[in-house]
C-alpha cells in the first residue's frame, strides 16, 4: 500500500501557528523507505503544491510501505487549499484532488493529464515519424489475446484488421490464450509478425475468464518474455482495428480512457465501492476511469501491474469477493496510486454500439456489435 510523504518547504511559519490559522496542518510520516527524499527549498514538488505568502507545503507521493501508525509514522489529517482552486486532502494516506477533465474548453481531448501524462489522440503526434524512431531501435512488440469459449470467432476479424493496421512494418509476437487451439483460424501474417497459440483450461463462468488474465499475463512474463520483447499490450479479442495504431502508443505504463465514461464525473465510475475489497474506490478519488480492454507498456511495467493486481485479486477471492469488474476494478485501482505514463484516448478503445461522435475525430479499435447470450456461457 503507498503512502503519502508530506514535507514542508521554505514556511516561516510555525506548525502550531499554522495549525491555530486552519491552514494546511500535516503530521509527518518518515518514511524511511521511501524511494525520494523530501524536496528542497527550490525544487519542483509532486503531487502539487499550495502557497500562503512565502510558505511552500509539497506533497511527495512514495511508493514505499505503508506509516505503521506510530507518533513518528502518522500520516496527516485536515486539508489545504491552494492558489487557483486546487485542494489538496491528506487523510489516511490518500491525496484527493478535483477530477481532471478528458475535454478541454473546445470540446477537444485535452493534450495532457495533470501528472503530464501525454493523452494520446488524433492530431498530436505524426505517425510516420514516431513509428520511424522507433524502427529504428528494433524493438518488439507481444500482444496478448484470450479468446475463451466462443469468443474464438472474434479471432478471425481481429487478426486480419490487426495485421492492416497494428504495428506495421515491426516486430509483433501474438499470444492468443484460448481453450480451443483448433478454432484458432490460419490468418496471413506480415513480415517479422508471428503467432504463438497458448492452451489453457476451459471456464463455466466469463467472469473466472476475465479474472485469470493478470494470472496467464504474469506467468508469460516469467515464462521468458522479458527477454523476448520489449513492450506489451493485451487487448480485447471481440474488438476490431480500423485505423493506425503504431509507436506512439508506447510507454512505460499505458492505459485507455474508457470510451461509455471518458466525460462523467467519477462518482459515476462503475468503480469497486466495497471497502471491504482490495479494488475499493471512494467516490471522492479517481482520475480517469480506464477500460480493461486495452492495457500495455514496457514489459517489466506490465509484469508489476499484473502480479499485483493478480495478488490483490486472489486477496479478494481468500474472502468470497469479486469485484464489480473483475480485473477492469482492480486495473482502476492499480492505475489510482501508480499513474500511466501515457493514455490513450477513447479512440483507441471505442464501441461500436455509441457510433461516432464530434469529439472523436477517428475509431482505431472498437469493440464489435455481439449477442452476448450467444458468446457468453453465463449471464
């Protein structure tokens, strides 16, 4: 569980005197474990600042174990609020601040996140360039695709669009998980793309499907993968590409703007509300709400994401719990105290049932029309 290092930089004042004024109160937590120290005096802060004359306050997110509760560990409680309307909550270890916004004020997907995520969009990269860049160092791509059940007559469609338009003209290793390595179909591959079929068991239940993802993605990464490959994605099968989608969806830690919430305010998010479940989410936290469809980055970043969110769920299944989205919840969790490093907009995870709308400029991936009592064993 992360923490939250608070240190206060360059206040004349004292703690007591800024405690009497009801003005940005923090209890300190040591945090001798944390990965950064606390700023100094002129540096930059993280997680953002507020100002009261010449008094600095900054709040430094650490990655490290949680405050053990101890008068020499206690993580502080009131709140701050700073220039321009920014709040900054300090309760419990959690950092609340005002929702971002994925449209600018024209309506437009905005270029950034708050932590200078770059939004990743139609109209700000040249794909020619950055694919060429990122020829140039030879890398490779694996993607992985879990076709369960009879969500094998996805595959079809899927490869084919794929292989027009996924990264073109690289290195593209598919992993497609299924229960039925007989229906997987002989697609023509491009050059330097190949295809590896992985057998795993069968499920009653399209839920326990879904649940095994971080599991079979975990295990492939240990299996080798992290020397094979240089950058990893897992998408959706029942999905269709219809549009470029190249290098510069690459990153450390990539995750999708779901497109069903990408402009709702997140006390709608269909996050995990039981706190009893190692994916809760309160209405008053979130950025963004990120869709399970589309997950990726650099290999070493997705194997963290997927062993934790893996631990996380079999902690959730020791006590009878399944969260409201299975991975997708626990991926929204994981993606709260560990931010992406780039996110892809809506356009790269689209669903066909919503059409086309004006801030879209273009569909590249969507999720295809289906019957889901027909693909589904389970309701």
């Amino acid at each position: 569980m992360a923490v939250l290092h608070i240190c206060r930089v360059g206040s004349a004042e004292t703690d007591q005197q800024i405690k009497r004024k009801k003005l940005l109160w923090f209890e300190f937590c040591s945090a001798k474990d944390c990965e950064r120290e606390c700023p100094t005096r002129d540096e930059a802060s993280i997680g953002g600042t507020a100002r009261r004359g010449s008094g600095f306050w900054s709040g430094v997110y650490c990655r490290s174990g949680p405050c053990d509760g101890t008068d020499s560990d206690r993580i502080g409680r009131d709140l701050g609020r700073g220039l321009n309307g920014f709040m900054l909550i300090v309760n419990s270890g959690k950092l609340t601040y005002n929702q971002p916004s994925v449209l600018g004020p024209d309506g437009k997907v905005g270029p950034l996140a708050p932590w200078l995520a770059p939004i990743v969009s139609e109209g700000t990269f040249d794909p020619t360039l950055i694919d060429a860049i990122y020829k140039q160092q030879n890398i490779t791509v694996a993607t992985t695709i879990f076709a369960l059940g009879k969500y094998t007559v996805f595959l079809k469609d899927f490869l084919e669009s794929a292989e027009q338009n996924f990264f073109v003209g690289f290195r593209v290793h598919y992993f497609v998980f299924t229960d039925h390595p007989e229906q997987v179909p002989d697609v023509k591959l491009g050059e330097q793309h190949k295809l590896t079929v992985m057998t795993v068991n069968s499920s009653s239940r399209w839920q326990e499907m879904s649940l095994g993802r971080m599991k079979s993605l975990e295990m492939l990464i240990e299996s080798g993968l992290v020397n094979d490959a240089d950058y990893l994605f897992s998408l959706d099968v029942d999905t269709k590409f219809y549009g470029h989608w190249g290098a510069e969806t690459l990153g450390n830690l990539v995750g999708v703007i779901h497109a069903w919430y990408y402009n709702s305010p997140r006390e709608q998010f269909p996050y995990e509300r039981r706190p009893e479940s190692q994916a809760f989410i309160s209405k008053s936290e979130g950025d963004y709400y990120y869709g399970g469809a589309v997950l990726g980055g650099s290999v070493k970043y997705v194997y963290q994401l997927a062993k934790t969110c893996r631990e996380q769920l079999d902690i959730d299944a020791a006590k009878s719990i399944e969260a409201a989205w299975q991975e997708e919840s626990h991926l929204n969790k994981y993606f709260l105290y560990n931010k992406p490093s780039k996110l892809l907009s809506p356009e790269y995870s689209w669903d066909d049932k919503r059409g086309k709308l004006q801030e879209i400029k273009i569909i590249r991936f969507s999720h295809v029309l289906k019957n889901y009592a027909e693909v589904r064993p389970n309701k």
